[in-house]
C-alpha cells in the first residue's frame, strides 16, 4: 500500500468517524447528557476533602455516553459541561472546571475505549481499573505542575492552599504532599466509584438504548 493509499485510507476512516460523533442522534445525546452532567456538577455534598475536593458524580453521563457512542462522545460532554459551568458557575476562576476537564477525560476516554473492545466479563474491573490508575497518574501530575499552582495564584499564594489543606490532613505540609496524601487518594476513591456507579447505570440503560 502507497502512502498516498494510506493516506486516503486515513481521511476517510477521519470522515466516517466524525460523521458518526455528530450524527443528529448523537448530537442530541450528547446535549441532553451534558445537561445531566452539568447538573449534577451543581449538587454539592456538605464537605469537601482537604478544602477544596469535593466528590460529585457529573462524569457519569459521560462515561456512559462514552460507552455508548464511542470514547469522542464522553470526551466531548466532559468538555460541555465544563465550559458552562466555567461560564456560569464557576467559584474557582475556571481552574476547578480546567481540573475537572483534564481529569475527568484522563478516566472516561481509556475506560470507554476499553470497555467498548473487550469481552466478558473482566472487562468492567479492567477498563475502570485502569482508567482509574491513570486518573491517578494524570491528576497527580497535572495537579502538582498546573492545577494547584493555578489555584495558588486565585487565592494568593501556595501558603494558603496549604493551610486550607493541612487542617484535615496534618501530613500536608507543600506541594508535594498535597498531591501525595490529598489528591492521590482523593482520585483513587473517585475512580472506583465511578467506575461501579457508571456501570450499573450503563446495565440499567442497556436494553433501552
């Protein structure tokens, strides 16, 4: 096969994939999922984890769609709802909604990829398995090179992340052990429920869509 064969191979494979993504049925679900997640990004529980984490499940729809539609899908409703809520509601300076974004589609994109290939019956411990070990991995790197010193700067200065941080978690002590007894455990529990929340969520609507 010539490189201009490949080529054409590529763009039209291109084609196909990005009529699927915005066909009208899938335009119409990836509205009316990003509304649920962006939704459910405004119910706030009573606490947030080391001052500033707070556990909501606005990922789910995405995931879901994402298995659905295909992993484009959950990476596109991932970005929706952030950017209404950056626009609207955002309490953060848009840095909670960049974080969110980032993170969010570091779970949803290898668990929808690998959920949509495999089969039987490990698949659902293996493809959010191992999105939510990249998760981890993601959200400790782009927190301590991005999003926390972003969130230094919004609310003036690293001293006062860490003193929001250390009360619950006496260890917290810089940039490094926030990320390491703050955000990495924070994300691991995040995973693994929403790894079991999307799926019984996904086994309910299975037969429907």
């Amino acid at each position: 096969m010539t490189n201009q064969t490949k080529t054409e191979h590529l763009k039209s494979a291109t084609a196909v994939a990005s009529k699927e993504i915005f066909s009208t049925k899938n335009l119409v679900m990836i509205a009316f999922l990003s509304a649920i997640a962006y939704v459910l990004m405004l119910i706030h529980l009573p606490f947030k984890f080391i001052g500033f984490l707070e556990l909501e499940f606005s990922d789910v729809p995405a995931i879901v769609g994402g298995i659905f539609y295909g992993p484009a899908v959950g990476v596109v409703i991932e970005l929706i709802k952030n950017l209404i809520k950056a626009i609207t509601a955002s309490t953060t300076s848009g840095v909670g909604e960049l974080a969110n974004f980032v993170i969010g589609s570091s779970f949803v994109l290898p668990a929808c990829i690998l959920f949509r290939r495999m089969k039987g019956k490990g698949r659902t411990w293996v493809s959010f398995g191992v999105a939510t070990l990249l998760m981890v991995a993601v959200g400790g790197l782009a927190n301590y090179f991005v999003m926390i010193p972003l969130y230094a700067v919004a609310f003036g200065g690293m001293e006062n992340v860490i003193g929001v941080a250390s009360p619950m978690v006496p260890a917290i002590k810089d940039l490094g052990t926030i990320v390491l007894y703050g955000i990495t455990p924070f994300n691991i529990v995040k995973g693994i429920l929403m790894g079991v929340v999307s799926y019984y969520v996904y086994k309910s609507l299975r037969s429907r869509i």
